[in-house]
C-alpha cells in the first residue's frame, strides 16, 4: 500500500510514521487491488487527531479518530476503517451475487427533446435535437457534514451529494464561484 503521512501541528515522527506504515501494511492484506492511504496526523488542544483517505479502485473510504494519545488515536482509526472496509465487501460480494436486480446500461441514458435550452434564444429550429439528459445513480452515504466537506475538497468534483446523519435527508454540497462551500438542504 502507498501510504503518505502527513504532520500537522506535531513534530515529525519516524516512530509514528512506521506506525502507521505498519497499520496499513495490515490494511492491505484485507484489500485485493493496490490502494493509496493518506493519513494526516495533528494535534489540537490536547486533542490528538488522526484521519486518512484511503482510495482502492473503486472504493474511496475516509475515516477521523481523535483521543489524548495519538497511537491510540491511529488504533482507532485503524479498526473504523477495518469496519468500513468490511462493510464494504459485504455490499459489494450481496450486489454480485444477483440479489440485486441490475440497471440496465440503456435506460441510464436518454434523449428527451421537450427540456428547453436557458441559453437558446427561443424554440429549436424543426428537426434540430434538444440537449441530451443522461441520467446517472449515484451512492448516497449517509455522513455529517463535516465528512462531507472532506470528500468534496479531497477529489476534483464541484459538488457531492451525501444523506445528512442528522437529518436523514438527501443534501448537496458544492463549490461556489466564490471559493466557499455551499450545501443544499430540503424543507420540511
């Protein structure tokens, strides 16, 4: 596993980074392809803060532990994203095994000509097609906020839609023109 160690606000450790090194050595033997671990190590307070991103083909996990010792911080940490992992597997080995019926690649995708174009100064020209709307399933993890942030600012995406813990509800959060975040929440 390629992992990446990052220090924040602590001093840099050969002790804490083999640590780790070793946590995730353990990790990867739970995951079949190649995957990429960043962890970032800080302190705030007397709050000591281990989190990481973990990336296997398809399969992004983020995990935040905080405890008064930062290696227990990281065995935290370490068994969350065991579960997640886990879970994961679980998931994926019930989709394969057809319990699931399976979406079809053509009805994901079609042509609907009556959605009017904001940029088009009036109706199309007879005979011209209308945009093209290609209809995409996403997963909706329910996370906090705070989690949700972390995703989108981890990846490329401007927006990423997640199930609010607290709330329950479907919310959106995306990146402003402004260079702030903004989140999309249903009323009642």
């Amino acid at each position: 596993m390629n992992t990446a160690v990052t220090f924040k606000r602590i001093d840099p450790s050969d002790a804490l980074k083999s640590y780790v090194q070793k946590k995730m050595d353990r990790l990867d033997k739970m995951l079949e392809n190649p995957a990429e671990a960043s962890v970032v190590l800080s302190v705030e307070k007397i709050r000591h803060i281990a989190e990481i991103t973990l990336i296997c083909d398809k399969m992004k996990l983020h995990a935040r532990e905080s405890s008064e010792n930062m290696y227990s911080s990281i065995d935290l940490l370490v068994d969350k994203l065991k579960a997640q992992i886990k879970k994961n597997k679980e998931k994926s080995r019930r989709h394969m095994s057809g319990n699931k019926q399976s979406i079809k690649d053509e009805d994901l995708a079609f042509v609907s000509p009556a959605i009017p174009d904001p940029q088009s100064p009036g109706p199309a020209p007879e005979g011209t097609p209308g945009p093209e709307v290609v209809l995409e399933s996403i997963n909706v993890k329910p996370m906090d906020v705070d989690d949700a942030v972390t995703q989108l600012t981890a990846g490329d995406d401007d927006f990423f839609v997640f199930s609010n813990a607290r709330t329950e509800r479907v919310n959106v959060l995306y990146r402003r023109n402004d260079g702030n975040l903004g989140l999309i929440q249903p009323h009642n």
